[in-house]
C-alpha cells in the first residue's frame, strides 16, 4: 500500500484530480494500476470504505465533493470518513457516466507512467 499512499499523495499535491474528482474514483475503487517501468502493480481495485479511509487520511479538500453535484454541508461534517464514503455513494463510480470519467482519468495516470486496467464489465 505504501506505493498506493505515494501516488495518493503525488496526485493530490499535483491537482490533476481537480475537474476529474468522479474519474479519479472510478478508477481507483473498479480498476488495477500498474507502474510501467517496472510493471508493480499499484492497486487492484479498493473497496468504498478504504477510499473513504485514504480520502480522510490525506486531508483531501472536501470542496471536491462539489464536482459530484453535492453541497459539503449537506455531508456529516465531523466524521470525514462517513463524508468521504457518503460522497462515493453519490459519485455513482458503477454507472455509464463514471466508467467515461474513469478513462479521462486513466489517461491522465498514463501520462504519469501508469497504465491502467479496464473498466468492471467491459
């Protein structure tokens, strides 16, 4: 996880996650990530609640809910990890319109060194 925690970290000082916020969480929760230099797998998929865990971890900015069509006040606001969780549910990150974002954002990862898996399903 320790690879993970890096690129966690990496994408959120960077801010290619701003405008992409739904892609990011499809691709991180449905999809496996693997490093192309040295093909180490990243990630493999996390569940809802460890996103929720990492979110919570790193301080993300809850702003970013507001990408999802959400209002930060409207999320528990002193358990960041219900918040993060509650904001996942809304994201939809199974539906059609995620599963698009989440290729925008793979895209993304691609240009990091990264090459990410196909979407659940497809």
């Amino acid at each position: 996880m320790d690879a993970l925690s890096t690129l966690l970290e990496q994408l959120k000082k960077s801010g290619q996650v701003e405008g992409a916020f739904r892609g990011f969480l499809h691709v991180l929760i449905g999809r496996t990530i693997t490093r192309v230099k040295d093909k180490t797998v990243i990630s493999k998929g996390i569940a809802w609640r460890e996103m929720a865990g990492w979110l919570k971890k790193l301080r993300w900015d809850p702003e970013a809910v507001r990408e999802l069509g959400l209002d930060p006040d409207d999320l528990p606001p002193r358990d960041r990890q219900r918040y993060w969780y509650g904001a996942i549910l809304h994201a939809k990150v199974d539906s059609p319109a995620a599963a698009a974002a989440g290729d925008k954002f793979a895209a993304v990862l691609r240009g990091l060194g990264f090459e990410v898996g196909p979407a659940p399903g497809s």
